[in-house]
C-alpha cells in the first residue's frame, strides 16, 4: 500500500508538469528594448502585469525599434509610431496572460518575431496553424482590423517577404470584438495575402493575393519556398483610430516534426489546471507520508 501511495502521488506530479506541455512563452524572456532607433524613442517596462515596450516618435520603418535576432524565442520587432507591444494579463483567455499589441494611429506598429532553430522547412509540409485573437472594444479602427500571424518565406533561398493569415479575408466580414476568436488553416483551407511581389500579387491586387497556401505553391511552381520563422503583429497602414488586442496559442506544425504551441504567460502565474494537480499531488504525497509513520509506528 505504502508503495501504490507513493507511486500515485508520483503520477500526480507529473502530470502537474505534463499539463504544462504548451511552448510557455514568459513576459520576463521578452529583452529589454531601450533607446533611440531612428527618430523613435524605445522604452521597456515589466510591472505585475507584464512586460510592454513602446517606441514613441513618427511612423516609418526607419523609427521601428527591433530586438537583436535570436532563434527559438520571440522577440520585438518593428515597433514604432507610438505603438506597443508585449506580453501583459491586459487582455487573458486562460487567465495567465497574452501577448498584447496597442496602437494609437494609422503610423503605429507593433510585432512578435520567431525564427525557427533550425534549418527552413518546405512550405507545403505545413500540417496546421492557428491562434487565438482579441479585439478590444476601446478599439476605433474599421472592424476589419485584428492582430495577423505571418508564415515568413525564402523563395528559393531568397527572402520573399511573408504569407499573411488575417481574420477578415476568411469570409470577407468584420473581425469580433470583445471576444477571443479562434483562426485555423492549413494548406487547402484558409485565405492568406503576400506582402511582396517576388510571391506574386500582392494584398494591392485583391482578385490575385488572397488564396490557399496551396494556390500559392501552384503559383509558383518551379520554385522552392520554405518558411523560415513567423510574426504576430498589429498595425502599420491600419486607417484611422487606435487598437488594443492581443494573440496567444499559436500553434503550427509541419509533417517533418516541427511543431509548437506557444502560450503566451506572465511570470509567476501558473495554469490553473497545473495549480488543481500539484494541489492534489501534495494532498497524495502528505496522505502517503502519514501512511507510512503509522505504520512505523506499529
């Protein structure tokens, strides 16, 4: 008996940390992005809500505040014209943060970068992907607008900008608000826009640049695109108005293996289902030790 109790709460444990088997992705991992970059002026904050950085200045590329490049951990990226990014409790669908994007005008701008750690993958292995999505209803741009996910592509070793996964253009109607919303798609399903003309038509030529990963394979057939990293973001060229949302459980895979579920969290606030299992796992292990010094003492 005393071996079963000790083995249950064992299990118990481990499924603490097993429940925790999301790519947890902490606001403390974000770097600290400080400085002027161009005209524009970058701050980073981390309070208990999370960790924010702001560029304040004039819109334009050559304001945007970027982190250095690293692989496997996600980044700032292009942020400027006063807008905001970071990873905050703001705006949480599972009660331990997002990552958290703020504009105030159509100048504004505001990533989150990944690069893969290893060599780029072919883009028609891709398998699945998805996030979650809020827009706040203090948000004054046009209902279109909502946070994107970006599949970032070489066209035959070259950078050829990124296929763009974008609410609106699914079923060509307003993104929600005051909801988090879900956006799935893999390579027959779901509607994405290039941003370069090196892929084809652009989001400029409506009637060209919205179509499956597959049509856009087809299209350029003959070439090799693989996919090197991705980006969330809001922004840029958004008419009108400021925006407040944010994005988490991204998640993707592709057929050779890479695979990730990333679960945007503020630091020292676990998973309310890992909190209900190490509570229970505690309880086994007290139980087992109680067990065992009565039976010693018999």
């Amino acid at each position: 008996m005393k071996s079963s109790l000790l083995i249950c709460a064992t299990v118990a444990l481990t499924a603490a940390v097993s429940a925790q088997a999301a790519d947890v992705v902490l606001n403390t991992s974000l770097p600290a992005v400080n400085g002027n970059y161009g005209a524009g002026v970058a701050t980073t904050t981390t309070t208990a809500n999370g960790t924010t950085t702001t560029v304040v200045g004039p819109g334009g590329g050559a304001n945007r505040a970027t982190a250095p490049t690293v692989f496997d951990q996600w980044y700032q990226s292009d942020v400027g014209g006063g807008g905001s990014v970071g990873i905050t409790k703001s705006y949480t669908n599972d009660g331990n943060g997002a990552a958290y994007f703020a504009t105030v005008d159509g100048n504004s701008k505001g990533d989150l970068r990944y690069n893969f750690n290893v060599a780029p993958v072919a883009l028609s292995s891709l398998t699945s992907l998805s996030y979650d999505f809020y827009r706040d209803a203090s948000s004054s741009t046009p209902t279109a607008f909502a946070p994107t996910v970006r599949l970032d592509i070489l066209k035959d070793g070259n950078f050829a900008g990124s296929l763009i996964l974008e609410y609106v253009y699914q079923n060509q109607t307003p993104a929600p608000t005051g909801v988090w919303t879900t956006l799935t798609a893999n390579l027959n399903n779901g509607i994405f826009w290039a941003n370069n003309a090196a892929l084809g038509p652009t989001f400029a030529a409506a009637n060209g640049g919205q179509k499956t990963l597959a049509a856009w394979i087809a299209d350029n057939a003959g070439s090799n695109l693989t996919v090197y990293g991705l980006s969330t973001g809001a922004g840029s060229g958004w008419s009108g108005g400021v925006f407040n949302g944010a994005v988490d459980h991204i998640a993707f895979g592709f057929s050779g293996g890479l695979s990730k579920n990333f679960d945007f969290q503020v630091a020292g606030v676990p998973e309310p289902a890992t909190w209900a299992l190490m509570i229970a796992g505690f309880a086994m292990t007290g139980f087992a030790a109680r067990r065992r010094n009565a039976t010693l003492a018999a």
